[in-house]
C-alpha cells in the first residue's frame, strides 16, 4: 500500500504526568505515515482524491493542543484513531510520539512512542426468527453502525431459511454484513453480545430460537482460536445461510483457511 508521510512535525502542548508538565507544556515531535491507495490522486493529478498532509498537520496540531493527556501512550493512541475517524482514505496509520523535554534528569535526543492502528474488514452473518425479523436484523445493523468505531458498508439481502441443529422452531431470516471496524475481534465480539442483549436474545436452548443471532464469520484474514472466539467461524463454509448471503456482498473473499473462495465454497454445497 502507497504511504505519506510526515516526520518530526513540532508541537507545543501539555502533556505529561508532572503538573509542571501540563501548566507550562512542551514540545512533542510527530510522525506520521499515513497508508492509502494514491492511484486515483496520481492518475488525475487531483488532490482532493488523496489526503493533504498539509490539512492533516494541522489536525494533528490542533489534537494535540485541544487535550491533555498524562502519558504520550494514551496521546499516540487517541491521536492515531482520531486521525482514521477523520480522514477516510487513511487505511492504516503508523504514528510516532517524541518527548525530546523529557524531565529525568539525563542527557537523552527524545523518548518516544509509536503506534500502529488501521481499520479492519469484518464479516458478519445475522439471523432471527423470533418477533419481527427483518425488524430485528435492521435494528441490530443500525446498532453496529452506531457505533464509533464500526462503520457498515454492505449488507446484504434476507433470506428466509430453514433451522438446522434438530430443534422445532420456525423459519430464520438470515443476512450477511460487512463491517470496517477499529475494533480487535475480541472487542467486536463484546459489541455483538451488547447488541443481542439490546435486543433481548435468550439464550435457553442450543440452536433454539432467538431474537438475534450475530456470529463473527471473517475478520481480516485472521485465524483465531480462544476459549472464547473461533475466527473464522467453524461452519462458515457448510452454511447456505451464510455463503448466500456473503456471496451477495463478497462472492471474491477467499476462506483464510480453505483457501476457496464463498462463490467457490457456494458451489461445493
């Protein structure tokens, strides 16, 4: 991926543990490289098409300035995801906060800080079969999207399905979402299981009926497997309610384990 970037921008501002920090301030030094996609930008010499660093300095200054923090951890961390939220062509950042004042009583050139942040692509299959459905998955995807750090960009069309796991229950309706998201999977999974208590899921019966189910399908390309968390999802690819759905909104996404594609997954069902 192309990168900007932006070294040693000079800020004065008042961050720091010691009081005498924040009420005199001093001088902190900012890199930053931003990773975007500038073919579009360089193919029509057009910079509205890219980020303007120069408008990007000063977001960073103002930051800088308008809050106050006691360690440059905490700075580098709210500044990197302020400037994602920010500028959306910025994919990923990499952010690096000097402390060239820094008060220990010993020659040093900075102590630093770097961080690295970006968005992440997470897929998302939801299902209800109790109430209103198609109520039920609106609602759940409004509340994703209302979230600060998740933006939904595809869902796709319902579909109704039959249950599977041998439990007596009615139709499901069932989607797929793809979501960008600032969120580790695990914080993603704690979101869901906000939503589904939102919306008033039971869970009574294995495989029984519910309000709202989300399930976690994909995130990145990312194979993760904790007592908690089993990414991607264990039935991803022996699921029509899921490879349906997914293959309206990303028939090219290839399993980061089987290596097939949904479209490919799709047709081996």
């Amino acid at each position: 991926m192309d990168r900007i970037t932006i070294s040693n921008l000079e800020v004065f501002a008042y961050h720091g543990v010691l009081k005498e920090e924040n009420a005199l301030g001093q001088k902190f030094l900012v890199s930053a490289e931003l990773y975007t996609d500038i073919q579009e930008a360089a193919d029509g010499d057009d910079i509205t098409k890219s980020i303007n660093y120069a408008s990007v300095c000063k977001t960073i200054e103002a930051f800088l300035k308008e809050h106050t923090y006691k360690l440059i951890e905490t700075t580098a961390d709210r500044l990197a995801v302020h400037l994602l939220k920010t500028y959306g062509r910025i994919e990923k950042i990499r952010l690096e906060i000097k402390k060239p004042w820094a008060p220990i009583l010993m020659t040093l050139d900075t102590v630093s800080v770097i961080v690295e942040r970006g968005w992440h692509q997470a897929y998302l299959g939801i299902g209800s079969n109790l109430g209103d459905k198609e109520a039920n998955l609106n609602e759940a995807v409004r509340l994703l999207n209302e979230d600060e750090d998740c933006i939904v960009k595809q869902v796709s069309s319902f579909r109704i399905t039959e249950p599977v796991g041998g439990v007596e229950q009615d139709d499901f309706l069932n989607g797929a979402v793809y979501v960008k998201t600032l969120k580790s999977a695990h914080a993603l999974l704690q979101l869901i299981g906000k939503i589904e208590k939102a919306l008033k899921r039971e869970r009574i019966i294995h495989w029984g009926p519910r309000t709202i189910d989300l399930d976690i399908l994909f995130y990145d390309d990312e194979v993760i497997q904790t007592k908690d968390l089993t990414i991607p999802h264990p039935e991803a690819a022996n699921r029509r309610f899921v490879l349906d759905p997914m293959c309206d909104i990303a028939p090219w996404l290839r399993h980061p384990v089987l290596g097939d594609t949904m479209l490919q997954l799709k047709d081996k069902l």
